[in-house]
C-alpha cells in the first residue's frame, strides 16, 4: 500500500532534482560562456597591443640602422654634425635592442619575468640611453648655433678630434647619471620579484631629471633661440649686401662711359672678387640655416615626447605623500 506513494515521491523527487540539476547546467554554462569571452577578448587585447609594440620596436632598430648605415657608407656625409646624429642614432638602437623588449614583455605579462638583478640593470641601461639621446641632442644644438653663427670658420672650430672628446663626454656623463641606482642610491627593493620599476626614489628622481632633461633642454632652448636670432640678423646683413652689390654694378657701368678701360677693368675684377664671396657666404648661410630648422623640428617632438615623464617623475612622489598627509589629517 505504501510502494506506491513511495515510487511516486522517488519520481517526483527525480524530477525536481533533474531540473534543478538542468537549471544549474545552464547557468553554469552561461556563466563559463562569459568568462572565456573575456579571456577571449583579453587575449585579443593582448596580442594586438604586442604587436603594435613588436612592430614599433622593428621600426625603431631598422630606422636607426639605416640612419648609421647612410653616413658610414657616403663619405659625403660624413660630416661632424651627421657624427653627432650618428651618436643619437646609436643611443636609440641600443635602447631599442636593449629596453624597450623587456619593456614590452613587462607590458604584456604585466609581470617582472627576468630577475631581480636583471632588472637593476635594465634600468640603469634605460637611464643610461636616454639621458645619451637627450644629451646628443643638446650637443647638436650646440653644434648648429656654432655652424650658423661662424659659417665660414665653422671647420676650423668644430674638428672631428673635437667631436670625438665631446661625444665621450656624452657617455662618461649618462653612465655616471644612471650608475647611482645600482650604487644603492634607490628605494628599498620590493619583497616581490615579479616587480620592476625605474628607482623613484625623490633625490635620484630629481638628480636623474634635472641632469637627463631640464639641463639639456634649457640649453637645446637657448641655442635654438640664439640660432634664431642669428639668422635674422645675418639674413638682413645678407640681403644688404645683395643691395650694395647691385649698386656697385650699377656704379660700373656708369664708369663705362666716364673712365678709360682700365678703370674699367679693376672695377669689374674688384665686383666679381665681392661677388664671390658674397655668393659663398650665401650659400654656407643658407645650408646651415636649413639644417638648423630641420634639426629644431627633430628636437621639438623628440623634447614633446619627453616632457610629460620627466615632469611627472620628480613630482610624483611628493604629490603622492601630500595627498596622504591631507587624507590622514582629514581622518583624524
């Protein structure tokens, strides 16, 4: 008499718990469904942001190549201030061989993956070719003040020898610049090794920004103004000089028809004497001139580019321990 209630508990328990094993199928389901999306589209993200950099990393190594390559192979070209460029060009393909993949790597893993001592080193190599870039840039300004402001003795000013002492300079300073972490002057390492920073310890952080870029960029500013300046006045001398040139040709054929043909002679010898060097003068002028504004568009993107880290780096820690100071005197 019994069985039967029983038998139909059994089987409307087993319904119920069918459905309910069903409804819980498929809510897991969903629930999986969207989670492999998002790991779907986060891997997409990831692969295209690894590409990007992959690709802008290539473009980095094979641009500087060939900048090396042009120079070192055209005699032509192998000029002091192209000796400067070449030095900026291999400032920048060793930070693209030597940083940016582990940069890159550190982007996309979101990790530290290559040790603790690695990473001091990497860093110190960071520090270490930027402030080469930045500084190289400085020098070329230099460089291009002096070209423009002493043309026609800018051969004699400006030796190869010269050029090889400066660039030394250059290095021997950047090392000395990024070598400080690695002597210990730096924050106190983190407990994880998966993390690496550049050191943003306040006194490097300011020593690093000021000698890397604050310095380097007030004289890259006062140099370009200068070489401003110096243009417009040797344009106005230049153009005052084609204006007396023409008088005095105007001069000579008048005498033409006053003076005997020897007169005639020196004043056409003494012309062409004035004409020539005003013509070389002219043309020196005119290629330094060009290369300073090609070069002073290469520096403002590059200084655009810089900015926004190096403002951001020497401050950051202050701001951050301000605002902490604010927030624990407000909670009190």
């Amino acid at each position: 008499m019994t069985f039967p209630g029983q038998v139909n508990a059994s089987l409307n328990g087993n319904d119920t718990g069918e459905a309910e094993g069903a409804n819980g199928s498929w809510a897991g389901g969903d629930a999986g469904a969207n989670d492999t999306s998002l790991a779907l589209g986060l891997d997409l993200q990831t692969v295209g942001v690894g590409v990007f950099l992959a690709l802008f990393i290539l473009s980095a190594i094979v641009g500087n190549i060939l900048v090396i390559l042009s120079v070192a192979c055209n005699r032509h070209l192998q000029t002091v201030t192209n000796y400067f460029i070449i030095n900026l060009a291999i400032a920048d393909l060793l930070l693209s061989t030597t940083v940016l993949p582990f940069s890159a790597t550190l982007d996309i893993l979101g990790f530290w993956a290559f040790g603790r001592i690695f990473c001091d080193i990497w860093a110190a190599v960071d520090v270490l070719c930027c402030t080469a870039s930045i500084m190289s840039l400085c020098i070329i300004s230099v460089d291009r003040y002096i070209g423009v402001k002493h043309s026609l003795k800018y051969p004699t000013i400006m030796t190869e020898k010269k050029a090889g002492i400066i660039l030394v300079v250059v290095w021997l300073l950047s090392m000395v610049i990024s070598i400080g972490p690695l002597l210990g002057w730096k924050e106190p390492r983190s407990q994880e090794a998966n993390v690496c920073t550049i050191t943003e310890e306040p006194g490097y952080a300011i020593f690093s920004s000021l000698f890397s870029f604050y310095l380097p960029l007030t004289v890259i500013l006062v140099m370009y103004f200068n070489i401003y300046v110096v243009a417009r006045r040797t344009t106005k001398s230049l153009e005052a000089g084609v204006k007396k040139e023409r008088s005095k040709s105007m001069e000579v054929v008048l005498r033409i028809h006053c003076r005997s043909v020897l007169e005639d002679s020196l004043a056409k010898g003494k012309g062409h004497t004035f004409r020539s060097s005003l013509s070389v003068r002219l043309l020196k002028f005119s290629r330094e001139k060009k290369a300073a504004k090609t070069l002073a568009i290469v520096v403002g993107v590059f200084v655009l580019c810089w900015l926004p880290f190096f403002f951001v780096l020497p401050f950051e820690q202050a701001v951050y321990s301000n605002i902490g100071h604010v927030l624990r005197h407000l909670s009190e």
